[in-house]
C-alpha cells in the first residue's frame, strides 16, 4: 500500500529509461506528493552486470545531462553516483530517511536477479519497494503459446501481441519537479571519462546524433511526418535513409514503445498501412528479443539451437581484424562497417549482411562480431543485438536458415544500385562505374587506373571468394548439425 509522507522522500531509481514522459515509476512517486530523489547508478562493480561498450558510453554521457538539463527546467537536480549498487542505495535510504524507493523493471537475468535481492533486502528494512513496467509494450511472461509456452518463432508471437496489446496513452512529463536532492553528494559526471579522449574516435558522432529526450522526440516527428509513407518501399536502402534512427534512443530508454505507438497511430496515418505495420513488426522484433532474453539469459553467450554447439568456428585473426577494419574488399561489407565506426550506427539491412559475411563466409563464430556491435554501436542492445547475431547465424529462435548464405555482391546490387552509400563510406572507390563499384575486382585494368584505383594498395583484394566460402560455411552446418542427431 503506497503511503505518501513529507518527511520522506521518495528515491526514483532511473536506469534503461532516461526520460521525464511516461515513466510509470517517475509517475507514481510523484502521485503520492512525496519529494522525490532522482538517481541514477553507473554499477561497474557488481559481478555479472555487462559493462557498456564504447560507443554506449559515449551516448550514455550526453543522455544523463540531457536527462539533468530537463529535471533542473522543472526545479530539480538528479543524483549521479558510481559504484556498487546496494551499496549506494542503503546509504542513500540512511542518509535521507526514505522508506520508498521506485524503478522500471529490467529483464537481463543478473539486473532481474539483482533487483530482487535489493527487494527483499530493502523490504526487510522497512523500505516500500515498487517497481513498474516501462520499457517494453508487454511483459515477456504475459505472451505465451496456446500451450502455456514461450513463443520461439517471431510471427506467432507478434500476432498474439497485436490481438491482445492495447498500450495506454503515454504518460506526461510533469511541468514541474519537487525534489529533495539539494546539497545531497553527487558525482561529476565529467569524471566518469565516459567519453573518448586518446583517440577521440566519436568525432562523427555528434553530426548526426542528438542523445537525449529532446531529441527522442525529434527523430520520431520527423519519422512520422516525412519518412514513414516511403518506409516500406525503402527501408533496406541504406543510402536513401528511410528508417526511423530511434533504437538506441528505445535502447536507453530516452523514448516509450508506447510513445512510438500511439505516435504511428495518429489520424493522418490510414488505419492498417502498410507502412506503419511494417514499422511496428520493427518494434515487434524487440518485444520478441525481450520474451527471449527473459527466458534464455544466456541469450548473448550459448546457441540457442544447440544442435550448432559443434560447428567448427576459424580461430579469429587478420579475417576478423579486416572485417572490423572495414577492409574485405567487398565494398558493401566495408562501407558498412566504416558507417558503424565513423557514426556508432549501421543500417539494418546492412547488419544482415555484415553478419552473414562474418558468420559464413569467414566461418567466424557469432559471438565474436555480437562483442564488437555491443562495443561500437550507440544503440547496442542486451536483447536486440543478441537476438539479432543469432538469427543471421542461423543458430536462434526464428533464425534464418542456416544454409542462406547473403551474395554480398548481389545485395550490394539490389539495394544500393547507384554505390552511393558505397561512395559515402568507401571514396577511394568513387569514381568507379555503378556496376564495377560493387565488385572492383571484376574492372579491367584500364577501369581501375582511371579511376585511381589499385587493388591490394589503394582497396583490398577480396579476402575470400563467395562460393567457396559460401561452400565451406554450408559443410560446417551440415556437419554440426549431424553430429548432433
């Protein structure tokens, strides 16, 4: 029973949801006309708990002053602190005499296995503990199979969400913020060194990245009103950016799928678009990442098939090196890479066929290229990129099988025909014609001098040839998955 006391106030853990509009935790401490704290922990120190990659921290950074900047507009000042968790959160209920803390609920096994011990831990003490759905638009234990089971294939699942999911309104951010967090001890955020300095490789970042609630909101407007007729026609292109940016203001909770939702459900968009389902089975895609991740927490780490557990993987070397380099010499795989190394973001269709090429063509286990995405990218995502890795791998739930093997020429071809996302993030080749820039190597000598192109100096020879790689990926998976019968 929630109880609303002066004298105490009420602590508002803020984590994966870094902003003031429906946040059903942030809401409920301020219904009961409690002063609030709000806190965020950065936890390096509890065992288990994934520590951010580069690029994360890098938008970490931005989003918490964001996050400060807006909580300071309405009166208030949120509490930073580094450290072990439990730790910090019974000094703070000691030092300020609260008896109620609030959070959004996580679903990583070591976070859910940590929130539950502070639970009961606090409780004990005598500390109210609520927590609240905020991040996801179901909870994964609320979609199951008509047999009571969780769902291991995407379409199924998706379709019993939108039989049944009818997502509030979001919540709105309070005007104003009565907090007692004044004079309280608080980190400098600056001294946590979560940006880059020695080389400062986020340069590129923040041309086209603005962390924060604000520019959620911004992303998903122009999503709305300029991009989302052309989404479905044009979302693999990675050149004509028709997709909507928001993951990794979702991944850090900056925006609601709620938000999302009801912003694609707007009057102007004709009730059952095609557009606006493909966009939302985008959404789904996540929900469905969640439901998995809850119920395999191993999720990142063990095939989820593991009829695969004996494929053969190549131990990682210059392959590995040249393919995180962005240095095949297939163009489409190192423009792509180039884009998620200069812009800590990679287009989607891109991302399949990267991780095909990693997977297959190099034989490189997955979890080599799902490590160096949780690094590099700003949206990276304890579910998504995961989820993600296995399905190209074929070794996952509702995974591509694992004999499609992506022609990285052929989709070069058919999604970027003219080279120009080529062009953007390989120059070297750029004056190459639309249909050599996607296979260099296929040019006559006097194509490549008069384009100022020299193969093995100016761009790579191809590190491996498509069909026999393809080939060997192939017997590899078949030979793995007959030892396992």
């Amino acid at each position: 029973m929630r109880t609303s006391n002066k004298s105490n106030p009420i602590i508002v853990w803020f984590r994966e949801d870094l902003r003031l509009n429906d946040n059903p935790a942030l809401a409920s401490a301020l219904a009961t006309g409690s002063p609030i704290i709000p806190l965020f922990i950065l936890d390096d120190e509890t065992d288990g708990l994934r520590q951010l990659g580069g690029a994360s921290r890098w938008w970490l950074h931005h989003s918490l002053k964001s996050l400060g900047s807006s909580i300071r507009r309405r009166g208030g000042r949120l509490i930073v602190q580094r450290g072990q968790t439990g730790r910090i959160l019974e000094t703070l209920v000691r030092e300020t005499g609260s008896r109620h803390i609030v959070w959004n609920r996580r679903y990583g096994d070591v976070e859910r296995r940590l929130d539950g011990n502070l639970k009961s831990t606090l409780r004990s003490q005598g500390v109210e503990v609520e927590s609240f759905s905020g991040r996801l638009l179901n909870e994964p234990w609320d979609v199951a199979s008509q047999a009571g089971q969780p769902f291991r294939v995407f379409t199924p699942y998706w379709k019993k969400c939108l039989a049944s999911c009818k997502p509030e309104r979001p919540l709105k951010a309070p005007a104003r913020l009565e907090t007692a967090s004044e004079g309280m001890a608080s980190d400098i955020l600056d001294d946590w060194d979560l940006l880059p300095a020695r080389p400062n490789w986020s340069r590129g970042f923040a041309k086209i990245w603005t962390p924060g609630e604000t520019g959620a909101r911004q992303k998903l407007e122009e999503f709305v009103t300029s991009k989302i007729p052309r989404y479905a026609e044009h979302r693999d292109e990675p050149a004509t950016d028709q997709t909507s940016r928001l993951s990794p203001h979702l991944a850090f909770g900056e925006i609601s799928p709620r938000q999302i939702w009801w912003s694609v459900h707007r009057p102007d968009l004709a009730a059952g678009d095609h557009n606006v389902s493909k966009f939302l089975s985008e959404i789904g895609w996540r929900e469905f990442a969640y439901h998995l991740l809850y119920y395999n927490p191993d999720l990142a780490t063990a095939n989820f098939q593991s009829k695969f557990n004996g494929i053969q993987w190549k131990t990682p070397g210059s392959n590995l090196r040249a393919w995180q380099d962005g240095q095949t010499g297939y163009p489409i795989i190192d423009a792509a890479m180039r884009q998620l190394w200069q812009t800590g973001w990679m287009h989607n269709r891109c991302r399949l066929v990267v991780g095909s090429f990693l997977v297959k063509h190099l034989l490189t286990d997955w979890r080599h290229g799902e490590e160096w995405f949780w690094d590099t990218l700003v949206d990276a995502d304890q579910a998504n990129n995961p989820a993600g890795w296995q399905w190209i791998a074929g070794t996952g739930a509702d995974a591509a099988p694992y004999f499609r093997v992506f022609n990285p020429v052929l989709q070069s071809c058919r999604f970027d025909p003219d080279g120009d996302y080529i062009r953007t993030y390989c120059p070297e080749l750029a004056a190459l014609d639309n249909k050599k820039i996607h296979e260099p190597w296929t040019a006559t000598d006097d194509d490549l001098k008069a384009a100022g192109v020299r193969l093995g100096k100016t761009y790579p020879h191809p590190i491996v040839d498509h069909r026999t790689a393809r080939d060997r990926a192939l017997a590899a998976f078949e030979n793995a998955k007959n030892v396992a019968l």
